[in-house]
C-alpha cells in the first residue's frame, strides 16, 4: 500500500529532476551557440548538474517501490522493460555527472565534450520519458507518446539470459574500472593552457 | 480513560472498514457460484431489488444423455450501471447450494467467455441486452432436467446501491438414452479457453463410438466457415490443425462427429488468444538492468577520456616562492653584516671576511 503511494512520489521526483537535467544541458550547451544564453550557462550547468544527481538518487528509490508495487515486479515484458529503461537511464546520468565532476564546469566551452554531455543527458531524459510512458501505459493503458508513429511496443522484451546478464554485469564492472582509471591522468579543464 | 479511547478507535475502524466490503460495483470476475452467491450479499432482501429484465433461456427439448447441447440466456430490457456489467448465472437448482449444474450430473464444456465456469461477467455493447451460450454434456443420468438462468447487475440511477436481481423458471430438458454407437464427445474432454498468439500446434478432440470427425472454423463475429484439416492420432484421438491467432481474436470451431448415419453435430465452440508466455525473471531483470547501467557508464567514460583536451598543465608559477627564498636568503645575510664606526657607509661581513657597501649608506654620502 504505502510502496504504490511512495512509488508515486518518487517517480514524480525522478521525471522532474530528469525533465531539468535533460533541458538545461539542452540549454547549457545551445549558450555556445546563442548569445542570449551565454550569460546564464553556468546557473544553467549548475542546475543540470544539481537535477543529474537528484535523478540518480531517485531513479533506484523509484525501482525499489515499484519492485513492492506489483505482485509480479518482472511477470511481463512490461514491466521487464521498466527494469532495462530504469537502467539505461541511471547509466547516461551517471555518465553526465561523472563528466561534469571529472571536466568541471568549462566543460561546454570544448565542442566534443559538450556535445557528449549533451548527448548523456539527452538519452537520459529520453530513457526516463520511456519509463514514464510505459508507467502511464500500466496504470491508465494509454501514453501520450502513443501519438508517434514509430513508438517501439512496449508489449514485447528483450529478455537477456541470466548468465549472460551476468557475464555484461562483469564487463561492465571491467570497463568502469578501466575508464576510471584512464581518467585519472585527466585533468579539470580550468588546469590546462 | 485509555481503554474506552481503544474501544472507540476499533469501532470506528470497524464502522469505517465496512463502507468498503459492501459491494463489488466492478464485478468479482467469472467463477463457480450458487443461485445469488449462495444467498449471500445480494441475498439479502435489503439489499436487493428485481431487476427489470426480461430473460429467456432456451435449449433443445431433448438431448441425449452425455452428448454436448447447447444453452442460450437473453436478457434484454435492463437498466445498466455506467460500466454495462451484467453477472450471467447458469443453474440447475435455486437452492442457495449445490446450484451448480454439475451438481446434478451436466458438464460444462465451455461457457460464454471461453472458460468453464457457471458463472460469468459479461459487458452490454448495445441496448442493454446480451446473449450469451453455455456448452454442456448432457447428464448420463436419463430423466427430466431444470436448468434455470438467473442475472445480477447494477443501475445508473441505485441510490440505495441496490443489487438487481433476476431469475427464470426451470427449463425442463429431457435426457434420454443415447442411440446405440451415437458418435459424441468423449466425457471429461473440455475446449481449450485460448491458446498462446502465433501458436499454430493443433488440439486434441476425444471422441466416443466415431468413425470420422470434420471440424470447420471461423474467426468471431464472422459468417463463413471453413474446414479444418483433422488427423487421427490413436483410436478416438484426433489432431485438429487450426490457424494460429494473433491479438484479441477469438476463433470459433464446430466439431461434427459422425458414425454411418448418426452426425453429431456439436454447438459451435470458441478458443481465445493469450499473450506470448514471458518468461523473465525478477532476478534477471534486475542483473540486465545494472549491466546496461555500467556498460553505458564504461562507454561514455571512454568517449570522455577520448574526446578530453589533449592541452598540457598550466606551467608552476613558483615566481612567489622564488621570491619568498631571496628575500628569506637577503634578510640572513643582511643580518650577519656589522656595521663599522671606523668604516662609514661600509659593512663586515664576518663569514665572508669582506667588506660590503651599506645600500642605506653607501661610501662618500650616496643613497
């Protein structure tokens, strides 16, 4: 009971922290391009950069309750699917933080980091607006992106083997590692000539 | 003082748990049920009312003991709640129990919505009526049968939340001896309610006393038929292929068995389309979702140390410390110079052993 109450507010949490964290990196990396923007790219960044970690922080809270909502959490390709997309959309705004701790704030004055940074938060909020729109589909049977023609079908999954879940889970892990540590030896824009 | 404050708080727990158990306006789904839900409910008088409904149930006269027949309820002249849900009884007695037809010996093959129930839920598209149809096997016990129809439903206008009730009188059918060899379904053989979509695997029809079995199909709500290929497997075992369904469709089907010159022909029966079995996993579900999460966290971290300026560090400014060290050094050396009576403007430098011009007192008077 208080799990589908709970579950309700913090996806309201998680679409609007993500829904900031899309527009404003949106916005942030248009101020290169728009004078009118220029003056506010760093309130901009700093409010996509407050919202990205929001986000991370309610996305899991939004899976655990809606593990408890249901009496199948995983009983049919649709909700399967808000398992993949809760996923897909923590990996892109993790990304968007990791770059923006590892790159600070000059991130947006160099084109192919902006342009990453943009593209994380993007996909992250595109991840968090298919979440949204498969919840809609569940709770009340329709979604307003029911009106794009090319709107993927929510009814079918890709179900990945366990064992092959696991050997990614384990790629994974390697390659965090492994880019961390190349990260390392970079340093904060602000450092360099 | 505390005790009567806990009597209080459970009445009025109780008084506001009750408000929510006395109806289920949307329906409880289809199941097997006696006359009124066993008198339970909308048993009761006071909570009841006679529903307006005209229904008619109707049935062969005869049918021959353990052989399929068909039974039809119409009911029409309602006045429906918002939803158009009408709670379709098929009974073999009014008791309150043992209502149930195969209480006295009749076997339900399929009811109205694929299933194999007494009771079901049936939603009014048009001018509040509905028809719906039970297939049965006829009792083996020979004799007059009852089969009575009863229906419960809600109304726009039910300030009171009164349920609807409605009943028939008996239908009486008689069951008699089976001709010798008639060829007929064998007892216990139940339709399939739906098969799984794209699923094209054939069913299985067991038969008594048949020498051919033709089966044709056709899709709900459409007049021609066609014939289905059927296969004997074993003795009284047939293999009938039927399309495959996709979506909500429903495919009806009419088995014909026949013996020299007996045909029986069967009420037509229907099978419904269920999703594809799913077959994930809590545990799966959750592995494949943080391995996306750290794939995609490991690639774009690669593309970030890829795309990262490729500028050297700002050159140390140690101009300050630099600075900081001479004026340390000069304030040493400075101190350890003696200044001289004899010597004016000159000062001694005693680790040196020299003589050194005094800046504020340079020799000959100069600053």
């Amino acid at each position: 009971m208080y799990a589908i109450t709970f579950h309700h507010m913090v996806v309201g949490l998680a679409a609007g922290a993500g829904t900031l964290m899309g527009i404003c990196a949106l916005l942030a990396w248009l101020s290169r391009y728009i004078s009118n923007l220029e003056s506010s790219q760093s309130t901009l960044d700093k409010a996509s950069y407050a919202a990205s970690i929001l986000t991370l922080v309610a996305i899991p809270l939004a899976m655990f309750s809606g593990y408890y909502s249901v009496s199948e959490p995983a009983g049919s390709a649709i909700l399967y699917n808000k398992f993949v997309f809760s996923g897909i959309a923590m990996g892109f705004t993790a990304s968007y933080i990791a770059g923006r701790v590892r790159f600070g704030p000059d991130l947006w004055a160099n084109n192919a980091l902006g342009n990453l940074q943009m593209l994380s938060a993007l996909f992250g909020l595109t991840a968090i607006m298919i979440l949204g729109s498969i919840g809609s589909k569940i709770t009340l049977g329709e979604s307003t992106l029911d009106l794009l023609p090319f709107w993927p079908e929510f009814m079918n999954s890709i179900v990945i083997n366990q064992w092959i879940s696991l050997f990614l889970l384990i790629l994974g892990v390697s390659s965090v590692i492994f880019s961390f540590r190349i990260m390392k030896s970079i340093k904060p824009i602000s450092e360099l000539d | 003082m505390r005790s009567r404050f806990l009597v209080l708080s459970v009445i009025l727990v109780l008084l506001l748990a009750s408000s929510s158990g006395v109806a289920n306006p949307g329906g409880k789904g289809d199941s097997n049920r006696d006359f009124t839900c066993g008198g339970s409910c909308h048993g009761d008088p006071s909570l009841s009312s006679v529903s307006s409904a005209d229904i008619r149930i109707d049935a062969a006269s005869t049918a021959f003991s353990g052989t399929a027949t068909e039974i039809s309820i119409s009911v029409s002249g309602m006045e429906l709640s918002e939803n158009n849900l009408v709670g379709v009884f098929l009974l073999s007695s009014k008791n309150g129990n043992d209502d149930h037809p195969e209480d006295h010996g009749w076997q339900i093959i399929q009811d109205p919505n694929g299933g194999t129930s007494n009771y079901v839920e049936v939603i009014s598209e048009n001018d509040n009526s509905i028809t719906v149809s039970w297939v049965l096997l006829a009792p083996i016990d020979e004799g007059t049968k009852q089969i009575f129809a009863s229906i419960h439903h809600g109304s726009f206008y039910n300030h009171d939340n009164k349920a609807y009730i409605g009943e028939t009188d008996g239908l009486l059918v008689s069951i008699e001896p089976v001709p010798e060899n008639y060829p007929r379904l064998k007892e216990g053989w139940v339709s399939p309610d739906e098969r799984i979509s794209g699923d094209s695997s054939p069913i299985i029809v067991r038969t008594v006393n048949t020498d051919s079995l033709s089966v044709f199909w056709r899709l709900s709500g459409e007049s021609q038929s066609h014939e289905a290929s059927v296969e004997m497997i074993e003795d009284q075992e047939w293999e009938v292929s039927l399309p495959a369904t996709l979506g909500d469709t429903r495919i009806e089907y009419q088995i014909i068995a026949s013996k020299d010159d007996f045909n029986n022909q069967i009420p037509w029966l229907s099978m419904g389309t269920s999703d594809p079995y799913f077959d994930g996993t809590s545990l799966g579900a959750k592995l494949q979702s943080l391995s996306f999460t750290l794939i995609i966290l490991g690639f774009m971290l690669s593309l970030q140390a890829w795309f990262s300026p490729k500028g050297v560090r700002k050159l140390a400014d140690n101009t300050n410390e630099v600075e900081e060290m001479i004026s340390d050094d000069n304030s040493d050396y400075w101190s350890r110079l003696i200044p001289s009576d004899e010597n004016p403007g000159w000062l001694w430098d005693p680790i040196e052993k020299e003589w050194v011009a005094d800046p504020n007192n340079l020799p000959g008077g100069k600053q």
